[in-house]
C-alpha cells in the first residue's frame, strides 16, 4: 500500500463509519419515534439500511472514483439530516392520524426515501476506498478500519450526543469528519474552519424543526416544549390542559381528572390497605394525585426515562411537582426489571407502561417478570396489568394479545380477574376482589370525597354485563404464554399499532405466530439443500458465504440482546456499550486475519463450521441467562466471528483484487443482515424463542460449511 493511497484510504475509511455509525444511529431513532416506537419499523428501517450499504457496496466494484468517495463520510451526514426531515414530514406524508405512529408498511415510501440514499452513500464510499488500500489484506484492513469508525460513532452517539437533537449531531459529525479529512490533506487552517462551522450549525436552534414536524402530526394545539432524552423524544403541547407526547404517541393529558382519577382510584380499591405501591410507567399519566388520596405509607414510582421526571416538573409545574414532593413518593429512576431484586415487599405492584411493542418493552410482560412481581408481593398482594386493548372487540392482534398476556399471568397466579373498559386491566392475585359492594365499602371506609370520586360510578367502572363476556373470553383464553425466550405478545402488539393503518398486515401478523414452526425448519432445509446444491455444482459459495455470516452476526447480536432485556433489563442505556462489545471483536478478528486471507479462504468452511457451533453456544447462553459479563464476552465473540470470516470471504469472492472482493463481499454481508434484520426480532424469535432462532441459524451456518467443504473438494482444493 502506497503512502499516498494510505493517506487517502485510512482516514477517509475511519470517518466513513464514524459517519454511517451516527447516521444509521440517527435515521433508526427518528423512525421509531415517527413509528411509535414499533418493532415492526426497527426492522424494516435496519433492514432498509442495510440494504442500501449493499446496493451502494456493489455499484462501487466497477465505478467510482478515490477522490469523490474521500468525501463520503460527509455526504452520509448530509443525506441522513435530509431522511431526519422527512422522517418527521412522515405523518403528514401519509395521512396519519394525530396521536398514531406511523406505521412501517404504510410509510414504506417514506422510508426507503428518508434511509437508503445515505445508506447507498455509505456503501459505495466503502468499496471505493477499500479498493484503494490495494494489497490480499486490503478487505481485512478496510473492514476494521471502518468498523472501528463506526464503533466510535455510535458510542459517542450514545453516551454524549443524543440529546442534543438529531440535526445538531448530524451537523457535528459533518464538521468533524470535514476537518479530519482536510486535515489529512494537508489543509489545517480549512479544517479549523469545517470543524468550527459543523459546530455553529449544531447550535442553531432546532425549534423551526419541533414546530415543523408538530404542524406535519396534524397535533391540536400549538407545541409548547420538547426536549430529546436518552430514551425518547418527548413533546408537550401549550395548556392546561397539556398533552404530552412520547416518540410521537399521545401519552396523557393533564389535568384529566375525569378520565385519569377513576384509573387511580380503582387500581387502589383492588386492594384492602394498599400501605406499600409500586407503580410502573405511572408518573407521566397523572394517576398519582388520586392514588395518594388513600392510605398509602410509601409509593415507589418507577420510570425508566431518568429525564422524564424532571422534565415533567419543569413543564407540567405543580400537577406533577406536587405528587413527587409527597413524602411518602419516591420517584426511583431504573429499570423495573433490576427494581424486583431489591427484595422489598409490596401490598400492590401497578403496571400503566404500555404494550409491548418491542423486545426492549416486551421485558415487564413475560412470565419471568409476572413471577418476579409475585415473589415482591407481600400476602393478599395484587398486580394489576394494564393492556391496550378495549373489550368491545376481542378479535384478530388485539384479542390474541389480551388471551396471551392473560394466559400468561394464569400461569404464575391463582386468579386472574379482567375489567372492562376503553383499555382492559387485568388484576392477579390469590384472592382477587372485584365486587361493587366490596370496593364500595371500602371507599367509603378511607373518606374519599364524593365530588373526587363518585361511588355511583364503580358500576360503570365494573359494568357486570361487560366483564361477565369479558372473562369469559380471558378463562378461555389458551394462548400460548409470553416468555422472555419466547416474547410471543411483540408482533401481535406491533402488528395491532400498525393493523390501524395496515388490517391485513395485523392479521398476518397473528396468523404467523399461531402456527407451528415447521414452516421455518423446512425453510432452513431448503435453504441447506440450495447450499448444498450450489456445492455439488464447485460453486465458488464466496458470496453466498458473505450473506449467511451477515445473516447470522445479526441474529447473534439480536438475541443476546434479547438475553441481556431478560436479565438485566433495558439496553437502551447499554446499547452503547453492548454494540461496542461486539464492534470491538468485529474489528479485533478482521484485523488479526487480514494477512491471512489468501490461506483462510481455502478453509473457509472451518470459519462456518465454528459458526454453526457459536450458533448453539448463543442459543445456550440465551436459555441459561449468564450474569450481564457472560453476555458481553458472546457479544465479543460474535464480532470475532463475524470479523474474522470477512477477509477470508472477500478473497474468496475476488481472488485477491482488493474492489472487488470488499465491495462484493461487504455488499452480500450487508444484505444477509439486511434480511435478517427484517424478520429476526419481528418474527423468528417471537414465532419460535431464542434458543430456536440460534438452532436455526446453526442449521444454515453448518449447511454453509458442508457446502464450502464439498465444493472444495470438487475443484480439487
């Protein structure tokens, strides 16, 4: 490698995936928040990702040009703050209506628009500069390069930058890979300059922007604040009343006494002396003042969002500062999963956070999590579940997800009680008490005021003709359950977001996950058989080797994921970190082998064969649930995996010319991840648990290497 090519590939490779790292960090951030934050719109805007790297990795075999793709690293930032404003003109670009996320399959359009010209700009920049490096280790050492950038990106991006708005960090990116490249031209004076102007544009005001994509929601109301946390994007609108907005979902209004006051004054009847309460996703809905009329000793009120609670104090002044000011609330800033294991003891945990659209919310609906809760309950101790689902109609997503979080919770409690209403709840327990008279007696006996809550409206509360069909549908109910290995309630959750715009995808969605698996195995024989075909023929199997290993890092790293909600809950905090654990080996494995292509690629099927092994330590360490060190070290492993096997992949495809080996194998790992992406968290794992989709990948990666085995042992290798 040339002094010259070096000082043009290096620095432009490593600004090019801190670049793409941020960009795609930023697109999947504004697409959940337009989406609702659905799983269904993860998956689909991943996948779109991925796929333009790998349409944009293949035009950059034959065409392109050093000089032009130097500049690569900008472009992405440009192309993706463009996606970021139409990402927010998405509701009025499809007619959503206010207060909905947008849903993936109807907003297709709007997506492929706003992610694959920067994606496509990414992977053309990779090819292009990979090919410039020259030499058999030039994949390896493009491969690390650019995997180390984006490692950085998305770190910084986690850790630092989030909150500062999407146009601000793009505009930061932008500067500072503007004044690194001019830097390495020589050109300090003109690096100060991008570098001070990616800076100025970060600080201009992103009102124009919030006020923009508020008027686009078709919102009533004018946006009073707005403010990007850690964990979402939150928005108010001017009051009182005040509506509040989360990822684009409206969350509450406040005051709502006559609609949020019976919700808190009811959830306390269920039990006789609520003294101690636990109250999960309840703070931003405006339930507190009424629970606090009763005789509550201390109240723990969780919530995930750290910023949320001060965030709401300062726009929402004394209807939210006087309730977290009670002494006996504390406002505990964690995760519910990691909240359990303090070994405290409740009369009654009340769970108001949402459906579990994705595998991230899925955690406080499982069975573990229903089992933790029983174990913390303190004798005569009851859970009351809230589900987004109105029992006037009890068909398709909406009924299949009320019958499995229902079912699910019967396996962990004696009796499960559901009342009816615009939002069902489900009351578990040992001896669950629902009766009019009993929960009339009760609130006469803590003095509530009549003119705060009527008794007169415990019958419309309870409504008996409603909750007696109610129940007959949730004793029914044989649904199977909602696990953490099995998180069988997300697609029908997801799918019922998106059926309101989208009815057959909705009961596609249902119709999937009631069946039994034998479709997917007979998708993966026929998967290995074509393999195996293609090995018999002394296919070269360098591409096809390329999508599989692509195919199956992305499993990989989605469920042990998957395995670190179920322990350790949210990653949202450690995404961050847990996507550098496995950049980390990602870039360590290439790097190490990048010598050692040309010799790795005639034994290219041992790199499947230990894939196909890791598959089955993956699935293993998803069943056995290891302490959160566990987890991190197979997340290391899967990128050394994935690393390792790129360069000798790439010379297999290119037989030693640089271009196009990485360009045509980055293009075919970026797809199998790509396809994977799209259907590894939305449905493989729902439809058959994590300790399934490994096996499954296990299949594929072991056909791959009988394959590559018999094809080399036909051409005589």
């Amino acid at each position: 490698m040339s002094a010259s090519l070096s000082r043009l590939g290096l620095a432009p490779l490593a600004s090019l995936g801190f670049a793409a790292g941020i960009a795609q960090a930023v697109l999947l951030r504004e697409a959940m928040a337009a989406a609702g934050g659905s799983e269904l719109s993860w998956g689909v805007v991943l996948g779109l990702w991925l796929a333009g790297m790998a349409f944009g990795a293949r035009l950059g075999v034959r065409r392109g040009s050093a000089a032009v793709a130097g500049w690569c690293p900008v472009v992405v930032a440009a192309l993706a703050a463009g996606g970021v404003v139409l990402l927010r003109a998405a509701p009025a670009l499809v007619g959503a209506t206010p207060g909905e996320g947008v849903g993936a399959w109807r907003a297709v359009g709007v997506w492929v628009a706003a992610v694959v010209p920067a994606a496509t700009a990414g992977g053309w920049g990779f090819s292009v500069l990979a090919g410039c490096l020259g030499g058999a280790d030039a994949a390896g050492a493009a491969y690390a390069v650019e995997g180390l950038g984006a490692m950085a990106g998305g770190l910084l991006f986690t850790l630092a930058l989030a909150p500062l708005g999407s146009l601000a960090v793009l505009a930061l990116a932008a500067g500072g890979v503007a004044g690194v490249l001019l830097a390495g031209r020589g050109m300090p004076g003109a690096a100060l300059v991008a570098t001070i102007a990616g800076v100025a544009a970060a600080l201009v005001p992103g009102g124009w922007l919030a006020r923009a994509a508020w008027a686009w929601s078709g919102r009533p109301g004018e946006l009073g604040a707005w403010r990007e946390t850690h964990e979402q994007r939150l928005e108010v609108s001017t009051g009182p009343p005040f509506s509040l907005y989360a990822d684009g979902r409206l969350v509450s209004t406040i005051p709502d006494p006559y609609r949020v006051d019976p919700v808190g004054h009811l959830a306390m009847l269920l039990h006789p002396a609520p003294r101690r309460v636990l109250a999960v996703g309840a703070l931003s809905e405006g339930v507190l003042p009424a629970m606090l009329q009763h005789p509550v000793e201390r109240m723990d009120v969780v919530e995930e969002d750290r910023e949320l609670p001060l965030v709401l104090a300062a726009w929402l002044g004394d209807e939210v500062r006087r309730p977290m000011a009670d002494p006996r609330v504390r406002v505990r800033k964690a995760d519910p999963v990691t909240v359990l294991r303090d070994g405290q003891r409740w009369d009654l945990i009340l769970l108001r956070d949402g459906d579990p659209l994705t595998l991230r919310r899925n955690r406080t609906r499982t069975r573990e999590f229903f089992a933790a809760c029983r174990r913390c309950l303190s004798p005569g101790g009851v859970l009351v579940v809230r589900v987004g689902v109105g029992d006037t109609y009890l068909g398709g997503a909406g009924g299949e997800l009320l019958a499995t979080l229902a079912h699910t919770l019967r396996q962990v409690f004696p009796e499960v009680v559901a009342l009816p209403g615009e939002e069902v709840t489900l009351v578990a327990g040992r001896d669950v008490a629902v009766d009019r008279d009993v929960l009339a007696e009760r609130l006469a006996a803590r003095g509530i005021p009549e003119e705060t809550f009527p008794p007169a409206m415990l019958p419309l509360l309870l409504d008996p003709d409603r909750a007696a069909g109610l129940n007959r549908f949730v004793r029914a109910a044989a649904a199977a359950p909602n696990t953490t290995d099995h998180p069988r309630a997300v697609p029908l959750a997801a799918g019922r977001a998106e059926g309101r715009g989208s009815p057959r995808l909705a009961q596609g969605v249902a119709k999937v996950v009631r069946q039994p698996p034998t479709a997917l195995w007979w998708a993966v024989a026929a998967l290995a058989v074509t393999l195996l075909g293609r090995g018999v023929g002394a296919a070269n199997l360098g591409r096809e080797a390329a999508a599989v290993v692509g195919a199956a890092s992305m499993g990989w790293f989605v469920v042990l994921l998957s395995a670190w909600q179920g322990r350790e809950g949210s990653t949202y905090s450690a995404i961050g970190a847990l996507s550098a654990a496995f950049m980390g080996g990602l870039v360590a494995g290439s790097w190490f082998v990048r010598r050692r292509a040309a010799g790795m690629a005639g034994r290219l099927w041992w790199l499947a064969a230990a894939a196909a092994v890791f598959s089955l330590l993956v699935g293993g360490l998803a069943k056995v649930q290891p302490p959160s060190a566990g987890i991190v070290a197979g997340l290391v492993a899967a990128g050394a995996v994935t690393g390792v096997t790129f360069p000798a992949v790439a010379f297999r495809i290119g037989g030693g010319r640089a271009r196009e080996g990485a360009g045509r194998g980055f293009a075919a790992d970026e797809l199998g991840a790509a396809c994977s992406a799209l259907v590894v968290g939305v449905v493989v794992i729902p439809w058959v648990g994590m300790t399934g989709t490994a096996a499954a990948l296990a299949g594929v990666t072991g056909a791959l290497a009988a394959a590559l085995l018999l094809a080399d042992w036909r051409r005589g290798r």
